[in-house]
C-alpha cells in the first residue's frame, strides 16, 4: 500500500510499505478516508524527531527510526481481531491516538493520556497516512448515521480543546482569554463556547488567523503587537482579568502573558508545546494564588466532541483549509504549511484520490 513515512528531517517519503498484518485479538483494522496534518506532524518534518523514538525502540511498539505519521483520522473497519466486541465491519470510525499499556500507575487511575509508556498513533507507531491502519479497539468511536467524514478528520484537534476546557472546570459565564489562534487555538475558541464561556477573547497577531478566531466565535481579538493586550483585557473585566486563559502556542513570553491576564486566584492552563525553558517567578503564582495547570492530549473527549458536531454546535467547516490526495501530501501539505502558514488551519489528505 501507499504510506507517508518519516525517515527523518524534511524527508517524509511517500512509498509503498507492506500492508498492515491481520490484526492481533483486541485490534482492527480501517481503511482511511481523511487523515488531518497535525502541527506536530509538521514538527517532525520541520525540527524533528521530536517525539518519533530513534535511540531506542519504542517499548510498546518497537518503532524506531521510521514511522508512517497521521493520528487525525477516520474511516471504516474492514477487519476486526478475534476479541473485538461492539463493533462491525464496515463502521465508520474514529479512534484516540493514545495507545497506552494499560496496567501502569497512570493507565489503572484513570489517566491513561500520560501513561508511561504512551505510543501515541502516527509518532510511536504507524498511523494513518496510509491506505490502511491498525489500532486498538479500546480506543475507537463509532460515528453516527450522517456524520460528514471530512469532521471525522476534526474530532482529534477539538478533543485537544475539549481536554483543555474540561482542566479549567466550568467555564459558565465566565471570560476566557485563548493566546493564539492556530488549529488548537481555534478548537479552544470553539470548545469554550460550547462549554458556556460568556466572553472568549482571542490574541493573534496574523491578520488571517484574526478574522478565523472571530468566525470561529471569538466575542474580540486583541493584536499583542499592536496594543496593550494586558490593559486591553483588564478594560473589559472591570479591572480584573480574565477568569481562564490557555495557551495554545507553546512559547515562554506568551505563557507569561497567558498568566498575567488572569485574574487573581484565574486558571491557566497550558497547551502548547513547549521548546526552551523560561525563567518565571514562581512568587507572581504565590501572591495571587493563580493556577497553572498543563493539559496534554485527550482523556475521553472524542465523545463529547462528536456529540457536538452530530448536533450543530460545533462547525468543522472554517477550520479546513485544504484538501489534497496522500501522494501530493509533501508539497501541497508540509510545504504549504511551512510556506503559507497564515492562510492555513488543518489540511487533510486522502489516501484515495476521487
Ligand atoms: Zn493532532
Ligand atoms: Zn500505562
């Protein structure tokens, strides 16, 4: 079959691999029908490896060195392993990318999202740039009668947003402040007004990214480099801050902005992905008793997302940007992220062209 597979920085090749075996008892396999590039895709190709184990074998997996990418998927089952229950062939399907062991501290308390030996799907072991994937059944969800397929390629990002959310509690009425409006950004903006947040106030400094926030339901975008978004903020909280702000770029002086417009005793959570460490002074946290939190992946919440597509309440259509066939997915995917970021949000490749 056809496959996108990393062999290292800026060399993502599309070739042909061999078809994934039968799947083992608690397995399935799918045949593809979109699969989302995902800003830590980019990443590998960019900067990487970053997360694609090549010093060592993935303990789980045994992944190294190689790895077909792509964990932003849906498509159909067309084989179930011998113990797979609750599921047919021919289900249109979407699965959690947190492959996880099941037995360590953080699998059996419920919190397998940071198990210890996590094989995230298209990093640690092969994922769905590819005609075919195979991945554990505990992890899939069915998607109902109707469900647009190109939204079964969204569910992943908005589950990343919907995480996040769910770490700051209730967000009723309360003001959010979301510091960038990349894909995750905007699946915070999305989410937060889905969980009742009365005022999502977006920061963005890209004219593109700006005018996206606000169709994805943004109340007000401030621009950090053309204002004071700090007083900007203050201003309309009657001096306050914010109750909760996320960051959804993963850069030292936008986690402390992130922090700084929160009000006292606010929450903070962190969703970027952070690549040097910063020098904060812990006292600003003691003094106002603000909270910061990190929030990485999902933990169950492609459920409550694909409620809220099959509903209405969550509108996938700003975010695609593109949509290419697997074999163009060098030059019209990674290279038009690189080269025209601003104008893109999520591209989403097919491994069957129509
Ligand atoms: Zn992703
Ligand atoms: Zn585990």
């Amino acid at each position: 079959m056809r496959a996108a597979v990393w062999h290292g920085r800026h060399d993502i090749r599309v070739e042909d691999v061999p078809l994934p075996s039968d799947p083992p008892a608690d397995w399935v396999q799918i045949r593809v029908d979109w699969c989302g590039i995902c800003g830590s895709d980019l990443h590998e190709y960019v900067a990487g490896p970053v997360f694609i184990p090549v010093d060592a074998p993935h303990p789980m997996t045994g992944i190294q060195g190689q790895c077909i990418l792509g964990h932003e998927f849906c498509g159909e089952i067309t084989k179930l392993g011998a113990n797979v229950q609750g599921f047919a062939v021919g289900d249109l399907i979407t699965a959690d990318a947190c492959q996880h062991c099941g037995t360590c501290y953080y699998c059996t308390h419920g919190l397998y999202n940071i198990c210890e030996r996590l094989a995230f799907t298209g990093l640690m072991n092969n994922g769905a740039f590819a005609e075919w994937v195979n991945v554990p059944a505990n992890l899939l969800y069915k998607l109902p009668a109707g469900f647009p397929k190109e939204a079964g390629a969204l569910i992943e990002p908005l589950a990343v947003g919907m995480h996040a959310v769910k770490k700051a509690g209730s967000l009723h009425g309360q003001t959010v402040v979301v510091v960038g409006a990349g894909t995750i950004g905007l699946c915070t903006i999305m989410c937060a007004k889905a969980a009742g947040a009365a005022q999502v106030i977006a920061l963005e400094m890209s004219s593109a990214r700006k005018a996206k926030a606000l169709e994805v339901g943004a109340t007000r975008v401030f621009d950090p480099s053309e204002c004071d978004a700090l007083a900007e903020i203050r201003a309309v909280t009657q001096g306050l801050g914010a109750d909760v702000s996320f960051e959804c770029i993963g850069n030292k002086h936008t986690a402390k902005l992130a922090i700084d417009v929160i009000r006292k005793a606010g929450k903070c959570v962190l969703v970027g992905i952070f690549e040097e460490p910063s020098q904060f002074n812990f006292f600003d946290l003691v003094s106002t008793e603000k909270q910061v939190m990190g929030s990485l992946a999902y933990n169950g919440e492609f459920a409550d997302v694909i409620a809220l597509i099959a509903d209405g309440s969550l509108d996938i259509t700003p975010l695609v940007t593109g949509r290419i066939g697997l074999e163009d997915i060098v030059s019209r995917g990674f290279e038009e992220l690189v080269n025209n970021k601003e104008h893109n949000v999520k591209i989403i490749v097919s491994p069957s062209p129509a």
